[in-house]
C-alpha cells in the first residue's frame, strides 16, 4: 500500500496523486489528454523516496496550450524540497532553473523557472510538480501560471482532506 509510506503524524500530506492531478474539467475545452503519452512514472533512486509518479501530456486546438505535467507525490514534505533540488540539478543542463524573482509568482512552497520560459517547478507540502510547456517560442508563461496555480489548489484541498 503506497499510502502506508507516508509519514504518520503529519496531518498536511497529500495521500493520493489521483487527488491533484489535472482534469478535463480542469483545463480549456481546446485540450485534451493524451492517454498514449500520460503514464506512471517511478522513482528510479532510493533517496528521497518517491511514493507515486505520473506524467499526463496535453494537446490542444491551440498551441500555446501543449503541456506536460509530471507529479511526485512523496512521503514528506522534506523529500519533497530535497527531491525538487535533485530534479533541478538534473535539468541543469537544459538551463539554470532560479527562483522565482517575483514574490506574487511564487506558486506553493517554492518555484523555479527557466528565464524566457514558461517551465516550471513548483512544490507544495509533499508534492513536486514540473510544468512544460510544448511550445517554448511562444509566451506561454501566464497559462502555464495558471495551470500550476489549480494544481496548488488541489493540493490545498487534497491536503485539508484527512
């Protein structure tokens, strides 16, 4: 049982990736989930433990719209903050990933972005979740904000749910 892992005690935790990820409903009529490009991701090292992983790809009408999401849900909200470093130092090599510069852009816990790109990482409580955007040449940045933005919104509401 996944949900066993996770660490008793802490009343915040989100305990079922299923609870944050995106729907249809979620999203613009434009977009559609690509089921044959959305599937379970695992944790490939031991430490921090991942609980459960998921990437959902996001086509639509309009391309500033293609996203691919990936969550990990982890078994505490530490693994969560030290698992995002582990994730940016990873995609290091496709640019420096800094904090976000501006405080009313700060979704969750923590985010980071690529500059002149509408990727994203955000962490919030014991999730981590990276946002990409399908098309980089186009400003993409404030629909993806606002994707993360009803991401953190299930998190919250996943995480009073106890």
């Amino acid at each position: 049982n996944k949900a066993a892992t996770l660490n008793k005690g802490d009343n915040m935790l989100v305990r079922k990736l299923d609870a944050v990820m995106l729907t249809a409903d979620d999203l613009p009529p434009t977009m559609e989930l690509d089921v044959s490009s959305s599937f379970a991701i695992a944790g490939k090292r031991k430490f921090p433990p991942i609980v459960d992983g998921f990437l959902q790809s996001w086509n639509s009408t309009r391309p500033a719209e293609d996203i691919s999401v990936s969550y990990w849900l982890l078994g505490s909200v530490e693994d969560a903050k030290t698992a995002a470093g582990e994730g940016l130092g990873t995609l290091a090599s496709a640019g420096i990933y800094l904090p976000e510069p501006r405080p009313e852009d700060v979704i969750g816990d923590a985010t980071w972005r690529l500059e002149n790109n509408a990727s994203i990482w955000f962490v919030k409580n014991n999730v981590l979740v990276f946002i990409m955007g399908g098309r980089p040449r186009i400003n993409q940045l404030p629909f993806t904000r606002s994707v993360a933005r009803k991401i953190e919104a299930k998190i919250n509401a996943a995480s009073n749910q106890q």
